[in-house]
C-alpha cells in the first residue's frame, strides 16, 4: 500500500477530477452509441439516441437536441469527477492508494450516480416526456414510435443504464487512481 505523502491541493483535485471526469465520460460514449444501434430497429434510431431524449427533455429543436445532450452528459461526468476527487483525496480513508481501491471508490461511485441521479431522471423526466409523447403524437410519426418503443424498453434501459454507470465508476476510479500515482511520483522523485 503506498503511503498517502501529500494530499493533493484544492486545485490539484479539480485539474484530476476533470481529466477522469472526461475519461470516464468519453469511455462510455462508444458504448452508448452502439446501444442506441442495437436496442432500437434501424429505420427508427440514429446514432445519439440517447443524447438526443436528454435534448428533447429540455425543450431544443430536433436540429440541436443531440448536440445539447451530449453535452450536458460531458458536463455532468466532469463535475463528478471533480467532486470524486476532491472527495478522495480529502478524506484519508477514501484517497486512493490502489488500482483496486479506485475501481472500488469508483464503481461505488457510479452505482451512486445511477441510483441518486439517473433514477430520478428516468422516472421523473424522461418516461413522463415520452408517455407525453405518445399521447399526443400522430401514431405514424417517427417521434411517435420513437417515444413508444421507449417506454416499452424502460426496464431494459434502467438495467443497461446500470451496467453503464459501473463502467463510468470503474473507469473514474482507475483513472483517478493514475492521476494520484502521477502526484506521488512527482512528489517522491522531488525529494
């Protein structure tokens, strides 16, 4: 176990929480891609699926609302690897000292994030969107069976969603793992 030398700054920790907020975010990029692509029929996704219910939710054009999701899902995933971070290396028993303590922090993490933000989420703003949605939209639009067929594949997003915010802790918590090492290295070959 490597001893804790220095706790990192105030700074220190922002500057590592948002590099692993960014890993982290844009690991699971991919993979949400290539779930829009397998969980929905090819004549009713397009890529950003995913992104573009986030957009919908706060009322941009069809054009923009991707662009508007994805970036929020950025942004989101930076400001919990700046606050897993500060949190980390300000609380001794939580600084990680070990690729397996920062898969373990982190994954934790994750699970958190699902259960205390996309839970409420889901259930508080998307599903009532889309059950909107197909209430008040012409059955033949692409919106409209869109909408639908999420509704239906609420479980099988809630789960999903699950197994993807593991992935996000676990790749947080290696990554904020390589950021503290890179610190202590610098601090060891200092002295």
């Amino acid at each position: 176990m490597v001893p804790m030398i220095d706790s990192p700054t105030f700074k220190d920790s922002i500057r590592m929480g948002i590099v692993a907020g960014q890993i982290a975010g844009w690991s699971i990029f991919g993979l949400i891609l290539a779930i829009d692509a397998n969980l929905l029929t090819p004549t009713m996704t397009q890529p950003g699926t995913f992104y573009k219910m986030i957009g919908m939710a706060f009322g941009q054009g069809p054009a923009t609302d991707a662009y508007v999701g994805f970036l929020l899902h950025m942004i989101t995933a930076t400001v919990i690897g700046i606050v897993y971070l500060l949190i980390s290396n300000s609380v001794k028993k939580l600084y990680i000292t070990s690729v397996f303590k920062g898969l373990a922090t982190g994954t934790i993490t994750g699970v958190a994030i699902w259960a205390i933000l996309f839970l409420p989420l889901h259930f508080g703003v998307m599903q009532p969107m889309l059950e909107n949605i197909v209430a008040t939209s012409d059955p033949s639009s692409s919106v409209y069976q869109l909408a639908s067929t999420l509704v239906q594949l609420s479980g099988t997003i809630v789960t999903g969603a699950l197994a993807m915010h593991i992935v996000f802790g676990g790749v947080l918590g290696f990554s904020g793992r390589l950021a503290t090492s890179s610190g202590e290295l610098v601090e060891r070959a200092a002295e």
